[in-house]
C-alpha cells in the first residue's frame, strides 16, 4: 500500500517521505484529483497557511476529490498544521472558507509580551484543556499562530497550552489531526506517522 502525500509546492515534502520511507512503506505525491481518487492513505501536509492551501486545493480543483476520499471513502486521513485547519469551514487568518468537514473555526492565537507568535518550539501536551497535568513522556515541535478552535472538543484527544489551551491532537472518525509537525518532533513524531501509516 502506498503512502499518498499531497504536494501543495509549499510545504516540506522531504521531511515526510523520509520518515514513510525509514519505514519501508512506498510514498505517492499526489496532486491532480485523479491521483488523491486512487489514495489509500492521505497526508495534507502543512508549511503553509490556511489561504494559501485551501486556494492551491481549490484552484487545482480538488475539493470535490478530498472530500470524496475523506467523508465518503473514508480513507485514513493525516492532516498536518494548516493541513487540519482547512478542514475547518473558516478562518481569521483570510477571508477563504476551509472544506467544512470539522465544525470548527481557525482562530489567532492571544499574545502579550510573555506569549508571542507565531508559537514556535517543543512543547508537552495534555489530555485536558486548561489543565496543568502535562504528559512527560512526549514532545512535539509547533510552529503557528492560528489554531483550530473546534466545535466538539470530545474530538480532541491532545491540548497544548501556549497563552490559551488549543487542539493538539484530534480523532475525528478516519481523521488524525495535528497542529504540530510530527515530521519534525523526531522520535516522538516518527512514531505517530508510522502508526498512522501502518494502521
């Protein structure tokens, strides 16, 4: 089974496929709605902004195929930073609406003196929002200034505090999110790509 990877030509395609290819699983980049029909697993990543991915997606036209793949087909879905927050249905950052496929809204992050953005570095997570109880036992590397402030937040499974608790990590039916870049976090971030590809 091929690894399918959207290129967006602005995003870090070789920090992914060298993660799949560690370990032994074949990479596809795909960018023609004919390409992401035939995924069996999808990557969207996310070095990009919200304007800029869901434009390219829609000038290429490839809403109708993504969201054929992602709410029909149901196919396992990894979508990366800006890459979850276009399945949102908006976002402050611009004036484009996402593929509305999560309730939600991407939203700037508050900042002041002692938080400012974009929020750029390592950070633990938790299981709650606004709660102190971090999981020490992983680290991931963010680097944004929006977040997706989501509707149902029984679908978040990890929150990151940087000024406001945000969505780290969701479960969404056939959906893993992340704001973080698990192609970057080493082990940790490894980890969760390969359980993704192998799932």
């Amino acid at each position: 089974m091929k690894i399918s990877v959207l290129n967006s030509n602005i995003n870090n395609l070789k920090s992914i496929t060298k993660v799949i290819d560690y370990y032994d699983y074949d990479t596809l980049i795909v960018e023609t709605p004919n390409e992401i029909l035939l995924a069996d697993k999808l990557i969207i990543p996310g070095i990009s902004s919200f304007n800029h991915l869901i434009n390219f997606i829609k000038s290429q036209n490839l809403t109708d195929s993504l969201k054929e793949k992602i709410m029909i087909k149901k196919i396992p879905i990894l979508a990366i930073c800006a890459g979850m927050q276009i399945l949102a249905h908006s976002s402050e950052e611009g004036g484009e609406s996402g593929l509305g496929i999560i309730e939600g809204k991407c939203k700037l992050i508050p900042s002041n003196k002692n938080f400012l953005i974009p929020h750029h570095g390592w950070n633990y997570l938790s299981k709650y929002e606004n709660n102190l109880e971090l999981d020490y036992k992983s680290r991931f590397y963010f680097c944004h200034s929006y977040y997706l402030s989501i509707n149902d937040t029984t679908l978040v499974d990890k929150w990151c505090s940087y000024n406001i608790s945000f969505p780290a990590l969701i479960n969404y039916e056939n959906i893993t999110g992340t704001q973080f870049h698990p192609e970057k976090s080493l082990n940790d971030g490894m980890e969760l790509i390969n359980n993704f590809c192998k799932k």
